[in-house]
C-alpha cells in the first residue's frame, strides 16, 4: 500500500491517505497535550509506543468479537486502518473515580465504583469536550438511537475485556476514552487509540501511575511509565 499525501494532523497523530480509499494510515507523533491543547510538550518515544500497545490492543479485543479500525502495523510508529467517520463523541468508561469524575462528584480519587459508569462528551477542544447526554447527541443528530445503544454495548465489553486482560501485567484500569467509526458500508467499529495517553493505568499494588496523568499533573517521569507499560504488555 502505498503512501499519500496528509489529510489531517491532530495532536498526537498524523493521517495520510493511500492509493485505496478504504484506507488509511495514521502516524504517533511523540508530541503530548493536555487540557485541550493548552498545555504542549514531547514525550520521547510515545508515538511507538502507543503505534505498538494500540494495536496490541486492537487485536486482543478483535479477536474478542469487537469490530475495530485495525489493518496492519507497518512501522514502529505507522499503522494501516480503515478508514471511517469518525463519531464525535469521546466514550468514557470508568472502573475507579479519578480527574474529572472525582472532582465533578466529589469522590476521592482511588474509590472503586460499584459498576463500570459510561459518559459522553462532544470532541470539540474550542468548547473543552462538554460531557453530552444521549438525548443531545440525538437531538444534534450525532448518532442515531441504534448507535448509541451499540456503541455502549462495545464500551462495556471493552471495558471487561481489557481489565481482565492487563490484571494479568498487575495493570489496574482505571478509565478510558474510546472513540468509535463508521465504515463506508455503515459499520460501527472502535477506531482512533488504546494507550497511556487515553488511558488511566495504575500499578495494581503500589497505584503508581503507568500513564500520561504523568504529563498532565507534572508528576515527571513520563517516559519511564510509557516504557514500562510497553515492558509489561508486549514484554520489551
Ligand atoms: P477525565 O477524568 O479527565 O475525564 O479522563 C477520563 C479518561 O479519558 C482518562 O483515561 C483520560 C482520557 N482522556 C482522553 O483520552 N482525552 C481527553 O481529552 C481527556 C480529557 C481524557
């Protein structure tokens, strides 16, 4: 397959088209925001390692009946992907309070949910990604009832797929942020990443944090967790 020219930049990515139009491909860059772009910096050798534990991921989870974007991995920080349009919605599931939860109900960071919780917000960083009920979301026509209903379905299985799974590198999951697609023949499929950047891990034992809270709270170290979460996961 062969690579084209750009067709958007976004913070952490870069997607190129290719000579079919199903597909592109999309390339990590080590660049890391937070706070919807206001805070700026470089987290060396993010962009690999998200390529890689993202499509670790994918395949773990395809394998599991969650349909998702992932093609084929071509380089250490280039992947092969459908192409889909993105729904513009951010899907949260949390298993344990923390950042804006904690803070939007009061929880103490650390306290365990008594069941997985899912919200919304609208992708826009101008308006600082406001959460978003299903009924906005129908009434600004940004999915349709029977999306929402799958989109949730494939959250949650998500969710106990991938708790499950990363319990066995002593990874506590903490929440994370999806975004879903649509193909061109109208599937919906999980698209965009899985990584230390849209993810809250935590060491199940010390809660150390294997994630970019490290970059967003100043913590330092940042690299070194990213590292480790390659190390545990994929195992170098
Ligand atoms: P929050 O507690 O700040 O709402 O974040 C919930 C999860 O979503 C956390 O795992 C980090 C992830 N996240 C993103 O992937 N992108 C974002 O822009 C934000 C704010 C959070």
């Amino acid at each position: 397959m062969e690579k084209l020219e750009q067709l958007y930049e976004g913070k952490a990515k870069k997607v190129y088209a290719t000579n079919d139009p199903d597909f592109v491909i999309v390339d990590y860059k080590d660049d890391a925001t937070a706070f919807n772009g206001e805070k700026k910096g470089t987290i060396v050798g993010k962009g690999v390692i998200n390529n890689r534990l993202t499509n670790h991921f994918m395949k773990m989870l395809e394998e599991n009946g969650i349909p998702t974007h992932f093609v084929k991995e071509i380089s250490d920080r280039e992947t092969v992907v459908k192409k889909v349009k993105i729904i513009m919605l951010e899907v949260i599931v949390r298993n344990i309070a923390a950042g804006s939860f904690s803070k939007r109900f009061g929880v103490k960071e650390g306290v365990i949910l008594k069941q997985p919780s899912i919200e919304f917000s609208l992708k826009n960083d101008d308006l600082g990604d406001p959460l978003i009920n299903t009924s906005h979301v129908l009434a600004l026509g940004l999915a349709s009832a029977e999306d929402i209903a799958k989109i949730k379905e494939y959250a949650f299985k998500v969710n106990a797929l991938l708790k499950n799974y990363l319990l066995k590198f002593d990874i506590e999951l903490v929440d994370f942020k999806l975004e879903f697609g649509k193909t061109s023949d109208g599937k919906i499929v999980l698209a965009d990443e899985i990584s230390p950047d849209t993810c809250r891990f935590w060491d199940v034992h010390t809660h150390e944090k294997l994630d970019k809270d490290r970059f967003r709270r100043n913590l330092g170290g940042e690299e070194h967790a990213y590292q480790e979460m390659l190390k545990r996961v994929i195992g170098d």
